[in-house]
C-alpha cells in the first residue's frame, strides 16, 4: 500500500447501509440456504478457470494471473454461486471483478474502498466498474476506523494483501491508523454463522513484529492467526499455492526484485455456528 494524494475522480456512489441491509433482505429469501457450508466444494473448478479465462477482462489483469493464481484461491475460499462477498481494502479491484464473475447474477459483491486507495488506484477501480460493467458489484467507501456493516450479511469476506495495512500509518496521505481488534470485530459481526475469512498476504520472517506491516509490507502469519483467533475465528486450513521460497523477507514488497513474486501465504478462516 503506497497511496498518493486525495483524488479528483469521478467514483460510484458508495453504498449505505440501508442499501445494505435492503439487499441483504432482497438476496436473503432466495439464495443460498443458511445451512450451505460457505466453503462448498460442490463447484466445479472449471467454473473458477472460467472466471478467470473471461475475454472481457484487462490485458495487465491477465499479466498478473501466472503469479496470482485467482481460480485455485478463490476455489480454496469456497467462493461459488449466489454468496454475498465482501472485497475488503479492493484496491484496483483486480479480486472484484474475478468474484462478480464467479459468483454470478444470482450473487454480489461489496467492493471496499477509501481515500489513500482511490488516490493510488483509483482511475483503474473506476475504469473497471464504469457503465455498470459488473452489475452485481457496488462500491463501499469507507475510511479506516469507520466501517459499518451490517450484522450476518455476507457468505464471504476476502483480504487479499491487505492484512499487513493494519500496521501501516501515513498521515501525509490520509491513512490512519487501523483499530485491528475494532476493524475484526466489525467483519465477524458482519458475516453469517459459518462464513469464510479468506487471507491472502505477504510472508514476513518468523517471530517478526507487527511493524514489518507498516515497514516492508509484510507480516508473519503466525501474528494473523493469533489475532483472528483472538477476535472469535477458527483457522481452518492453509494453502501453499503461492510459497516462493526463494523471496527476500527484508526487502520491501515494491522493491522491483521481489515486487509481484513475493513468498505469499493463503489461509482460510470460518465464523463459528
């Protein structure tokens, strides 16, 4: 995360959250039963090889998909048809377009967003969502520290690079510090029982503090499971889809030696029932 200064831009409108409780009411009485395991693994992985060979997405998307790997992280979520997924921090909204794809017109997706993003990535999210492209995504702009949702709304919440943020602080741009207990207690009361946390981040060294957040854009695993786990989350399962052993932990993500190849870990979370 290295946004720049506030935006001049067109931006859609951000979504409220009466509009979100009206559409957690539209969706909630015919789709997904409540007693469907939010990680289901009745979708064919075709289906997530589909999503991501669509002819309609962006050349430089594309480029990133060889060291991304989307169809095999979004089936280890269990993303499928008809959820309600929260895209947290969605920056360009690379993962949004991805998930309205896969979870189709019968599903929606909330992509999240502020100030510092919109400034840094802000012409291609907009790019990517303008004469209503994606129909079932709307867009949620909320700064740090003041995110509302509403209570057991969404099948799925994904983080995807942007747990470390927590620990990143620049004033200068408009990035406050996250409250990280407030902010995890916001998205459990947000998601309905037996919903999935997914996390997708960059590896920090073992025993690292907090602070490599902040600093390299990194952040040990270890600090992410203790902390889900803190604020009521089971940790289900871990992926090594996206290890690259080879990766520098002391250089800075954007560092162009590593940048786009770092070592990155995949896990997945669940609410309780």
């Amino acid at each position: 995360m290295s946004p720049g200064s506030d935006p001049r831009m067109r931006t859609r409108t951000p979504i409220s959250l009466t509009f979100l409780l009206a559409l957690s009411a539209l969706y909630g009485g015919c789709q997904r039963d409540p007693a469907v395991d939010a990680a289901s693994t009745s979708v064919a992985p075709a289906h997530y090889t589909e999503a991501v060979a669509r002819s309609t997405r962006a050349a430089d998307d594309r480029e990133q998909d060889a060291g991304r790997k989307p169809a095999e992280v979004l089936e280890f979520f269990g993303i499928s048809p008809g959820m309600r997924v929260l895209d947290l921090y969605a920056g360009g909204g690379y993962y949004t377009e991805l998930l309205s794809y896969v979870v189709g017109p019968s599903g929606s997706v909330v992509a999240h967003t502020n100030s510092p993003y919109l400034s840094f990535v802000g012409e291609r999210f907009n790019a990517r969502l303008e004469h209503n492209r994606l129909p079932n995504v709307e867009v949620l702009i909320a700064e740090n520290n003041e995110l509302e949702l509403p209570a057991e709304t969404f099948d799925a919440v994904l983080m995807i690079l942007c747990y470390h943020d927590i620990y990143y602080s620049n004033p200068a741009n408009g990035w406050a510090k996250i409250d990280g207990p407030r902010l995890l207690a916001e998205l459990y009361g947000a998601m309905k029982p037996g919903a999935v946390l997914g996390i997708v981040d960059h590896h920090a060294e073992t025993g690292a503090p907090r602070e490599t957040g902040g600093t390299v854009h990194r952040i040990d695993p270890g600090i992410v499971i203790a902390e889900l786990e803190a604020a009521g989350f089971a940790v289900e399962e871990k992926s090594n889809i996206l290890r690259n052993m080879d990766d520098d932990y002391g250089k800075n993500v954007f560092d162009p030696a590593v940048r786009g190849k770092t070592d990155r870990f995949v896990l997945r979370f669940r609410k309780p029932r």
